[in-house]
C-alpha cells in the first residue's frame, strides 16, 4: 500500500515539474491529441515561416491566464531515504497543463505556452526544440544558422540574447538560468538538461531591417489583399500638408506603435507581414473606404523605451 501511494505521488510530479511535465506533456499520445486542421495551417517546411505561424496563432487564440499566475504557493514534497517522493504540497489550479488542456481552455501561463509551442513544433517536425527557464519564466527557443531564437506566447520572433535582455528591463536580473533540448527519436520523447551562464550585460543594438524595407513589404501586402489600394507617393508628407491635391477628397493618418527591437534579418518577410495583418485587423475599414496610401516608419529617440511609429496615411481620389 505504502509503494503504491509512493508511486502516486512520483505521478503527480508531472503536473508540477517543468522537466518531468516536459518528458510526459510531449509524449506522442499527447502531441496527437492537437486538432489536425490546425496542424495544417501552421506547418511549414519553413521553419522560420513556421515560428511566426504559430507566434500569431499563440497570440490570436490564447490568453495569459493572470489568475493562475497569481497562485503564489511554491510546490514542495517530501522523499523517503531512497529519494521516492512520499508526500506532495501543491496548488491544483497551478498545473502544468498539457497542449490540449491549453488549446481547450484558451488560456494559460508561460509554461503552459512553451509547451504548446514545443508541442507545435514536433508535429511540424522540426526539431530539437529548445525551453529555456528563466527565475520564474519559461518560453521556447529554436536555433537557426546557429543562433537562438526565442518564441514567447506572441510576435516578434527575436535573437535569445535579446529577448533575454528585454525580460531583465521588464523584471529584474535573471539570476538563474536552465535550458533543455527537446527531441524526438523512434516515438520517443527525449531531453538533455544543461544550466546556462548569462552575465546579464548583453546590450541591444538597432535592429538590422531598415525601415523603409519594412514599410515597402508594408505596402506589398496591403495591396495584394485590399485590391482597392494603390500605393501613391504623393501622400508620403500628408502630415505637412494644409490641403490635399484638388483630385483627392480626403485624407487621414491612421497610426500605430511597436517596440523597437532588435529584428534579425532573416525576419524580414515575417515581419514585414506582421504588422501587415495588424494594420488589415485594426483598421480594416478606414482601408476599405479610402482608395490611396503610403506607409511611414518612424523611430522615435527615447533610448529606455524606444518604438517604431508606423503611420498609414490614406485618402480618397
């Protein structure tokens, strides 16, 4: 009786344990268990394309659970002198859920995102898969041409170092840092646990995409899918203007901001297309009931919280 309790409670571990929810959350059984229809819109043998799908998705179809993250109460357990867990103390609204339980419940903590992302992953076949666990954050990572990228709940997609350096401005040093390789070998789940030294004193720098390529794959997209648009120069300063040209009817600025990071250069395309849809979904209607426009990006100069200002300038003719 005593055994089988004793084996209960090893069980229970993995809804609580990073590494063991890891190892059992991955299994095949489980990664099976994802709708089918959203396996398909997400896989690429891109995997760049592939991130950025399923950033978007993340973003678009799952919410940050803030009241499982306020469940304060650390996990703790007890083990017997051969190191069997005997007995555990914890919260079961802080479970480690499964990628199901995610995408049924629409909602979830860090940890629950970097399990659906590997999870994701898997199914699209790209592999290994990296979970890098911060003090008290966990997200999912690949590496491209050798260089690691950090996939965190929603866009952009940004270098490792950097989004390490973001997460330290917004919470604090990152005094301790592990990661684990993920992949899958004969149905089999497997993992390598290894502790990571981060001096913290990384420094961002500028992004490596000029604006103006930025705005120009801007400009592509909105054209391809609002065939009423043409891009026209002529609004390129409509901001200065007092008056439009006598052929125009009317005009307007429409503008939006994102956080000014760094940006890899083989993001492009995919970043490009981001705020594409953004704009498509924030102002759709303002873009279908005007027939020109031109798309500015601006940098503003605050160095603590610098931001690109993208404006859409549109007007009728």
């Amino acid at each position: 009786m005593g055994l089988r309790r004793t084996l209960l409670y090893e069980n229970e571990l993995i809804w609580y344990d990073l590494e063991k929810a890891l190892t059992h959350h991955l299994q095949v059984k489980y990664l099976n268990e994802i709708d089918k229809n959203i396996i398909k819109s997400l896989c690429y043998e891109d995997i760049k394309q592939t991130i950025w799908r399923i950033a978007i998705f993340e973003e678009n179809n799952i919410k940050y659970d803030y009241k499982k993250s306020e469940i304060t109460e650390k996990v703790s357990y007890l083990t017997d002198i051969n190191g069997r867990v005997v007995s555990i103390n914890a919260n079961p609204n802080k479970k480690i859920q499964t990628p199901k339980q995610t995408l049924t419940r629409k909602k979830g903590i860090c940890v629950d995102f970097a399990i659906l992302t590997s999870a994701l992953l898997l199914r699209c076949h790209h592999q290994p898969i990296y979970i890098f666990n911060t003090n008290d954050h966990a997200f999912a990572s690949v590496k491209i041409n050798k260089k690691f990228y950090a996939i965190d709940q929603r866009p952009p997609i940004v270098e490792l170092k950097e989004h390490l350096y973001s997460l330290q401005k917004k919470h604090g040093p990152i005094t301790e840092l592990r990661g684990y390789k993920i992949w899958m070998s004969n149905n089999k789940i497997n993992l390598k646990k290894y502790n990571i030294n981060w001096s913290g004193k990384y420094k961002t720098v500028k992004s490596k995409i000029e604006h103006k390529e930025i705005a120009e794959i801007v400009m592509k997209v909105l054209t391809k899918y609002l065939s009423n648009l043409k891009v026209d120069e002529n609004l390129k300063n409509i901001e200065k203007m007092q008056h439009l040209p006598s052929s125009y009817k009317r005009g307007m600025v429409l503008t939006t901001t994102k956080d000014d990071i760094k940006i890899d250069y083989i993001f492009k395309k995919q970043y490009g297309l981001w705020i594409s849809y953004e704009i498509i979904k924030n102002f759709r209607n303002d873009l279908k009931n005007h027939n020109r426009f031109w798309i500015n990006i601006i940098e503003n100069n605050k160095k603590e919280d610098s931001k690109l200002t993208i404006k859409i300038n549109i007007a009728k003719k």
